[in-house]
C-alpha cells in the first residue's frame, strides 16, 4: 500500500490509501495516529477529523505505511453558541451564524457544533475556515420571501460592461442565493463531518420545477469568482436545484464529499464546475435525481461574452451510483470544456458513464477536446459511453435547424468535438448499448479511442434510449455505435453477451480496429 498526503489544515488532514481499490479499499486498514489505533478506513481517499492545530502527527497503516505531516497553525475558534445560535432547528441561527463568520480572523476557525441550525442563505469571506463538526445540521429555510437573490446581470454605472452574479442553466439570470455562498473570495476551508440540508421536497422547491418563482432556484453551495476553496468531508442533501456550482472559479479541491437526493428529484446534479479552471474532485460519493457531475461552459451568452472553457479537471476515487450521468459535459458548454481526467472511479445504476451532450448553436468555442476515462468500473449502466452532438434540448431542440442529419455550413454556432479516449474500463451488466456516437456530419468528432475495454451485457435489461436525439430509438444489447467521427481506434475490446453487430459505422473516415 502507498500512503499520500492530498490536503492538511489546521484541524483535519486527507489522505490517499492507494491499494489498488477504487472507490473503497480491497480490504478495511487499520490506522494508526501517532502510536494509537483510531480507525478502520474503508475508502481510497480518507480524512481525518478532531485534530489538534499545530501538531506533528504520524499516521501509519497496519502495512506499515507511513506519513508524517503537521497541522496548520490556528489563532482562535469561535463557537457560534457563543454568538447566539441555539441550534434547536426552529431558531433562526443565520444572524449568529454569519456574524461569528464576519468576525473571525485570519488563521482561526468558526465551529458550528452538533445541532441543528435553520439557515437563511450564508455567506462566505477570504481567509476563512469553517467546521460543521459530526452530527451538526444545517436546515436551509425554504420560504422564498426570507431568502436573499442574487441577480443575474448589474449594469456598470458607466454602462461599459456588466456583474454576473445569478445562473440558471448556463445563463445570467436571477437566483435564490446558496446555502453556502461565495462571491470573489478565497483561502476558503469548509470542512467536517456535518450536513448540509437543503429540506427541498415536492411540497416546496420541487413542486412546479420549471417555473420561477420570484427567482431560479439556488444551490447548496455556489463560488463566483472564487480562488483556492476547500471542501472536505461534508454530506450535501436534498438541494433545491445543483448541490454544488462553482462558477468562474479556480483552484477548487473537493475531498471525500457525500451528495444525496431522491432518484426523482428534479435538476439535482451532484457537482456541476462552470467555467472553472484547476479543479480536484476525490473520494466523493453520490446519489441523485440528475447528472452526478455535470462540466459546463454556459449555454450561449455567458460562453460567447467572457469564452471561459471549464479546463484542468480531475475526478478520481469517487463512488457515482444513482443518476443520469455518471459524468457528463454539457449541453451548457458554449465556453468549451478540456482536459478533464476521469480515474479509478466505480459507476454504479446510472443511466450512462460518459455522457456528452451538445448541439448546433453552442458556437465555436464550445470546443470538447482531451477527454480521458481510465480504470473505471461500470456496474448496471445503460450506456457506459455516448456523445450526442444533436442533443434536443432547449426550446428549438427538436427542429432541424438542430436535429437535421445532412451537413450544414460550419459557422460561429458549430461546437466541436475533439479527443475522447476510453483506457483500461470495464462495464458489467450493460443494457442498451455499449457506446454511442453521434457526432455532427459537418463536424465530426476528431478522435475516439478504445484501449482494454470489456462490455458485458445484461440479459434482462430493459430497452432505453441511449441519446437524447430526434430519430433515435430505444435500444438493448447493443454493440459499439458510432456516427460522424473522423478517427475511431479501438484496440482490445470485448464484447460479451450483446445481441448484434459489434460495431456499427456511418461516416466514419478511419477505423482502425485490433484485438
């Protein structure tokens, strides 16, 4: 076993157990802090909580791996019982709460202890470290006219450009602010072992879904223009839309993260970055009504005004199990998405693994281009592959403008599609196909690449609809099925038990295939 240091604050540490698990490790480690047995770990990427700042620790494995690192200095902590909150989940604890956190200094930390907290929207400063420590709630309030918004566009006062604060789906519109939110901070620690509870149900945020009402619905957690956050630890639940957006922001590392919602809650994506650069998701874990993690670019304005491509993105260790998407791009993707690294992840009952949707309109610089899955397992997904570049959404979704299956000219509205690459994955218990391609007959995808893939299908699936495409049937068993792509390599991949042809191609210009 290889023992790695990811992250080490003032009062809690993460690290990596690399024994060649995925999501969870092949067999529980005992560990050892500085001489004494604390716990048993069962996930590839661990925290430790309950530390004490400043202090040199040494954590060792029953395999005799071992790690030296030192906590962070710390100056004071301020408990919010201290600053009024009662924690009885009937108290409103926003004021108490926010002024502990407007108070606090640098190198300090603001401890909200077991309890539970009903919340109006908080919001977050520089230089904070904030503990939502084990068996602490905190309840968002779920009355619209209690809840601050955060506008979507504010005209310069000299009209000579514009502030975004607010999104909805990829544009620059009004919205509930978040459970936790953030505008142009940074050195954020939010960590612990508590919950962020957003208490939506279908008898307030997700009744009438689509319809705003006073504003879009918020998040648990939004960043605008944020730099170097911190996540760790923390159970996300029962948002009103996305759990987690960041937004134009950088240098994000989410570590050991839990997000849950009913399998038929509505717009619960799991982690959905837009527009951000440098972002680190490890060891998180979820279960959803949507997309577990979605990357975006915006829809159409936001992408074409500030051309800010969601780049620089590792996901590794994370547990996806519920869902649409295990991880998807797009369709809000007008600023591009590159370079994204999907690693040693375990899907699980989702609908798809890779999912890729754009579409005519989404412009030029909605390029999708270096995209890697590797060493991911796949257990019960649909369809563990498809890229749809006809996806049928917004309001012209289904007209031919969109969904025509001839070339168009190439124009400002084309998106792109570059190198997607599947290395080293295994699906087991496949229904609807293995792969599906769609790409654009003007446009086609650059590269797909299959390297050591194994399907292998389920007999008793049931037919579904891989892609979300005009003319696109529901399917079962089968094999690999790809249109409009430039360069398609497939080098030793099996298929068993799919009903069929093994490859299907339509405007495929070079195809090379070896077992």
């Amino acid at each position: 076993m290889e023992l790695k240091c990811l992250y080490v604050g003032q009062r809690s540490a993460t690290v990596l157990l690399e024994d060649g698990g995925l999501y969870e490790t092949r067999r529980p480690v005992c560990l050892w802090l500085n001489g004494q047995l604390i716990e048993r770990a069962t996930t590839v990427v661990h925290s430790l909580f309950d530390l004490a700042p400043d202090t040199e620790y040494c954590l060792r494995t029953d395999e005799g791996a071992e790690l030296r690192f030192t906590t962070e200095k710390e100056a004071y902590t301020l408990n919010v019982r201290r600053f009024g909150a009662v924690g009885d989940g009937v108290h409103d604890d926003t004021a108490a709460i926010q002024a502990a956190i407007l108070c606090c200094p640098e190198k300090s930390r603001v401890l909200i202890p077991n309890g539970r907290y009903l919340v109006s929207p908080l919001f977050l400063k520089s230089h904070l470290r904030l503990e939502i420590a084990k068996d602490a709630v905190l309840l968002m309030g779920t009355e619209r006219s209690a809840l601050p918004i955060l506008p979507g566009r504010i005209e310069r006062t000299d009209e000579n450009g514009e502030l975004y604060l607010g999104s909805w789906e990829g544009n620059p519109l009004d919205m509930y602010a978040a459970l936790f939110t953030g505008v142009e901070v940074e050195d954020v620690v939010i960590y612990g072992l508590g919950t962020a509870d957003g208490q939506a149900s279908k008898e307030n945020w997700w009744k009438n879904p689509k319809k705003r009402e006073g504003a879009w619905r918020g998040r648990l957690l939004f960043l605008c223009r944020c730099r170097n956050v911190i996540v760790q630890g923390l159970h996300f639940q029962n948002s009103p839309a996305w759990n987690l957006h960041p937004y134009f922001s950088q240098r994000l590392s989410f570590y050991n993260i839990t997000v849950t919602a009913p399998a038929d809650s509505p717009n619960t994506d799991g982690f959905d970055p837009e527009s951000c650069r440098d972002v680190t998701l490890m060891g998180a874990r979820f279960s959803l009504g949507d997309d577990c993690i979605a990357l975006k670019a915006g829809k159409l304005f936001m992408g074409r005004e500030l051309k800010m491509p969601c780049e620089d993105v590792l996901i590794a260790h994370c547990l996806m199990e519920n869902g649409h998407g295990g991880m998807t791009v797009g369709s809000e993707m007008s600023g591009g998405v590159r370079n994204v690294t999907v690693s040693k992840c375990l899907m699980r009952n989702t609908d798809r693994g890779l999912r890729i949707k754009t579409r005519r309109g989404r412009g030029k610089d909605g390029v999708i281009d270096n995209i890697l899955f590797e060493d991911v397992r796949m257990e019960s997904v649909q369809a563990p592959c498809t890229v749809n570049a006809m996806y049928f959404c917004d309001p012209d979704g289904h007209s031919q403008a969109v969904q025509n299956r001839e070339a168009q000219p190439v124009d400002e509205g084309t998106p792109k599609i570059g190198s997607i690459v599947f290395r080293r994955v295994e699906a087991m218990d496949c229904g609807a196909c293995a792969a599906y391609f769609l790409g654009l007959p003007e446009q086609p995808v650059e590269e797909f690449r299959m390297e050591d893939v194994t399907f292998r299908f389920a007999p008793d699936a049931k037919p579904m609809r891989a892609i979300m495409a005009d003319g696109v049937e529901p399917c079962q068993g089968r094999g690999i099925i790809v249109s409009n792509v430039k360069r398609l390599v497939c080098h030793g991949v099996t298929l068993i038990g799919h009903a069929g042809e093994t490859l299907e191609t339509e405007q495929v210009e070079q195809l090379e295939w070896r077992d």
